[in-house]
C-alpha cells in the first residue's frame, strides 16, 4: 500500500469535486470529461425531479436500500451538498420521470466512485 500521502489528497478532492483528482493529478482531459458527465447525470436527475434518499430504518430490505441509495446520493459530493443546502427537497412521487431522476441522482453518485478509484490507481503508481 503506497503512503497515504500520495492519493488522499486526489481521492478526497475526487469525491469532493467530480473529476478534480484527476485534474490534481494533471490528467486533464478525463477530469474534465468526468467533471462534465457526473455534473450532467446530476443536473438530469434534479430536473426530472428525483428524490433524494435518507437512511431509514425498518425491515432489512428498507433499511438496505434506502441505506445504499443515500450512500450513492452522498457520493456526488458538492453537488449533493450544495443541493441539500440549497433547500432540494423532493418527495418520493409516482411517475416514470421520477423514478428515473432518482436513479440517475443515486448513478451520478457511484460514477463518481469509480473516478475516486480511478484518481487512488493513478496516484499510487499502479495505472499510467
């Protein structure tokens, strides 16, 4: 394991900023390109009106995926922040459009993810 030093600032700005690990990193053109995407699957699922998920308890199944979506909002960094700050707040409504925004506000999170892991490969040395 590479000292924590050398990816917890890329990985932390990651999550933070979509895409800023990699322009830390000084690979320009796919932090802007994951900047762009994760930014624009959240804004989609914002206008679609998607529902943010809370971590709720009651049976397992509840619980597990109201748990995992939180997770996947929470993921998004700033984005979610700044839209739970600025007062976002839907509720869960009928409607394919609804549904859909909120699977892209919860996918928008786990791209973010897979950038971070992204970001932590490249600073530890063990991807070009």
């Amino acid at each position: 394991m590479p000292p924590i030093g050398s990816w917890a600032p890329a990985v932390a700005l990651g999550w933070l900023i979509p895409g800023g690990g990699h322009l830390l990193l000084k690979r320009t053109g796919r932090g802007v390109l994951l900047m762009v995407s994760v930014t624009s699957m959240f804004l989609c699922g914002l206008m679609m009106r998607g529902a943010m998920f809370q971590p709720q308890s009651g049976d397992l199944l509840t619980t597990l995926i109201n748990t995992g979506g939180f997770v996947g909002d929470i993921c998004s960094g700033i984005l979610y922040l700044l839209s739970v700050w600025l007062g976002y707040s839907t509720p869960d409504m009928a409607g394919h459009v609804h549904d859909y925004g909120t699977k892209f506000l919860v996918t928008a999170g786990l791209l973010n993810v897979l950038a971070m892991v992204d970001a932590f490969e490249i600073a530890a040395g063990r991807k070009d």
